[in-house]
C-alpha cells in the first residue's frame, strides 16, 4: 500500500536511521535520559565498543547531546546522553466535533504549541484552510525545525491504510481521504486514527510508570460520540485495515433511542457527551441550553441537583459498559477519557461500584482511572506521528501501529501529566 505525496520530500537523518541498532538506542535514550554509555551497555547487553560506535554515530547526527558529566565510580566520570528535543518536530491534528486543536511537538512528545480552530463548513475546504494555518504557524514560529510526520486523530470509522475517513456520523462527513488532502498541503507523511485508538495510544506514551508493563488496557473515550481503543500486548488493536472505533455502538437496548449510526439503544445513547446534555435538558427542563459537559459539571459544583443527577446517571451507564466488556476483554487497566472525567470524584466511585455489583467474579482485579492527559485524542496523535521516526512503524500487512519492545520493558520513564 503505497502512500502518495511523500516520495519528493526532503528526507533527513531520523528517517535514515536504517540500522535497527540506532533506533533502539534513540528509543532508549529518550525512555531513559539522561544515561550514560555505560547504562546502555547494561540495558542492551551489547558490547561497549558497539554502543559507542553507534552513541558516536548518532551524537555526529545531532540527535543526541553529550551533557554534564556524571558521578565518578571510581574511574573516568561518564557523560549523561540527551535525546536532541529539537533534532525533529511532529504535528498533531485533532478533528473534534465541535472544534478541532492542533499542537506543534518536540521530538521528546513534549507540545510546544497548541491552537484550537471551530471545526465547520465542507470536509475538504475545511482541512485546505486548517493546513494553511498550520503551514503559517510553522513557518513564522519554527522556521528552521524540521517537521517530521503528521499525526491524525478523527472521530469516525478509518481507513488506515488509505488513510481515508469513511463516515463519521458525529462530524457529518463521508469518503474524506484527510491523507491525500494533508499530505498534498503540509508535504509530509500523515498518519490518520480513530480518535478513541489515538487516546489509547496516549496512554502507553504518557501514561504513569508502572503500568508500563500492562499488557491489556481498555480505553474508553466519551466526546460527542463514545468510543473505545484497546492495547493488547503492547500493541494498538484494530483488527483489520478499517479502525472502528471499538464498543461504543454495541448495543444496550435494542428499543432505545436512535443512535448516530442509525441503529437503536447503542452504548454511545446513553454515555457520551451528547446523550448526557440531552438527558440534563429533560431532567432540568431548562431553557437554557448547556452546550459541554464541563459546563454541566459546573452548574452540579453550584448545587444544581438535575446537573448532578445527570453526571451521576452518566456514571452508571459508563460503568455497565466497562463491566460487560471486562468481563470479555479482562483488562488490567480500564482509562476513561473525555470531559466527564472532571467530575471524577463523582463518578469515579459510583464506576467502581456499578462494575463490582455487575462483576461475576469479585473483587475485580483491574484499575479504573481518567486518562493521563487532558485532551487524549489530541496527545494520541503525538506517538502516532513519533513512533514513524523511532522506527516502530506498521507492519506492511496490516498497518498496525506498533511499539518497539525497548520501549514498553523500560521502567524509569518520566511519569507525565499534562494538560
Ligand atoms: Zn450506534
């Protein structure tokens, strides 16, 4: 499957790193900075002269730096190795239903800056111009960075290997190829993703230290729509080249409400973001219209009882939900995404109640908790863009976004939060 757009681009040193060897290093370098040669010797188990071959080889590069000296055990004190943050930059496009947020980052996945557009008007018009002003932004902001990729994120069914939107009910849009369009107007490689797979993905790259081992992790994103993304060994699950988006239109009540795909009583009609402001307006009877979730959580902060009622009600959707998929799935880690999560002290405990009230098996052996970073679709989009200069790459056949093995056994990464 052969992309287009990308064969005249000006190709630099990350992407030649063909030997397998530099791209772990990088990869360990960057999991673990500041480390010394030595440090890698042990974690690679290679030889010294190996290591330093390639340490050398990728500090004539200029994609690590030799920094301050370390601590001497006894004979010549080591010098601590840095990833080059500024050595490659990555863009993240994050298609919202309302609005969309796109973010400038260093080759650390750290974000250097983030701008947030309304997502309106036809598809194709609407990328041109958001491509225009990312163009701009970079030129005048990082005139001498060298972007890398461009990750995507967009809440609908996805063609990877195309890298063509198929159909998003909650966006209104049909047959996008958001790749062909990107790439003709940034002139780099895109990579598009269901948004509730980005937020998975976001977890293995910022999520905390000592789930970096976890083999199952069930994420679920509630945005206008509701949708989930699964890790299962280390490794993003989409089954074949079409990203569905998960569990969020699996069906709760053959005779409930009409759903965004057409169908009836979906999970998505009674846990996202959407079916929440709806049930606030019936439960308040209010005239006036609630427009986010975050707005809900406010008016409930000031006592306002339906506001409450309406998160809490949420909370025992979403947590039937979690219930029977773990069941199924039996994840060791359950992340739920998306602006509810800020009334976590609310829903947190009445989550956790509803599943070990549902849960065959007690006690449940699985973590529930929000999702590392604020805005999860949007960091999702980071790795997914990095992880095609560290070399992790998709496999041919299928296109699986993969993660390198140095990268999930590693145990000393800086543990993030960010927002
Ligand atoms: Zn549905």
């Amino acid at each position: 499957m052969k992309r287009h757009g990308t064969q005249n681009l000006k190709m630099i040193g990350v992407r030649d790193l063909r030997d397998i060897n530099q791209t772990i290093f990088l990869h360990l370098v960057r999991d673990r900075q500041p480390i010394s040669r030595a440090d890698i010797v042990k974690a690679t188990g290679l030889q010294p002269g190996t290591v330093s071959a390639i340490v050398n080889r990728l500090i004539k590069e200029k994609l690590i730096y030799e920094g301050i000296e370390g601590p001497s055990s006894g004979g010549r004190r080591p010098k601590y190795l840095h990833v080059n943050a500024e050595s490659a930059y990555v863009l993240a496009i994050d298609l919202g239903v309302k609005e969309s947020i796109y973010a400038v980052s260093d080759f650390n996945g750290r974000i250097l800056t983030q701008k947030s557009v309304l997502t309106e008007g036809d598809p194709e018009k609407f990328l041109r111009s958001l491509s225009r002003e990312i163009h701009a932004l970079v030129r005048t902001q990082y005139p001498r960075a060298r972007v890398e990729a461009v990750g995507v994120s967009v809440p609908g069914l996805v063609d990877r290997a195309a890298g063509t939107l198929i159909v998003s009910p909650n966006l209104g849009w049909r047959a996008v190829p958001v790749r062909a369009l990107l790439e003709e107007e940034l002139e780099l490689p895109v990579y598009v993703e269901n948004d509730a797979n980005a937020a998975a993905f976001a977890e293995l790259w910022y999520g905390p230290l000592d789930e970096v081992s976890a083999r199952t992790l069930l994420c679920v994103l509630v945005v206008e729509g509701l949708g989930t993304g699964l890790i299962i060994n280390g490794e993003l699950h989409v089954g074949t080249s079409i990203g569905l988006g998960g569990f969020g239109h699996m069906s709760m009540d053959p005779k409930g409400m009409t759903c965004s795909c057409g169908r009836r009583g979906c999970w998505e009609t009674f846990a996202s973001d959407r079916a929440t402001l709806d049930r606030y307006r019936r439960l308040s009877k209010s005239k006036t219209r609630v427009r986010a979730v975050t707005e809900l959580i406010a008016l409930a902060g000031q006592g306002d009882a339906a506001a409450l009622e309406t998160i809490k009600v949420t909370a025992r959707y979403l947590g039937e939900g979690i219930a029977s998929l773990a069941h199924g799935l039996s994840p060791e880690v359950v992340v739920i995404g998306g602006e509810i999560t800020g009334a976590w002290p609310i829903i947190g405990p009445i989550i956790e109640g509803c599943i070990k009230s549902n849960y065959i098996v007690p006690p449940i052996s699985f973590k529930v908790r929000p999702s590392s970073v604020l805005r999860p679709s949007l960091f999702g989009a980071i790795p997914i863009a990095l992880q095609h200069c560290f070399g992790g790459g998709r496999d041919k056949q299928t296109n699986h976004v993969k993660v390198p093995q140095s990268f999930l056994n590693s145990g000393s990464r800086t543990p993030a939060r960010f927002s």
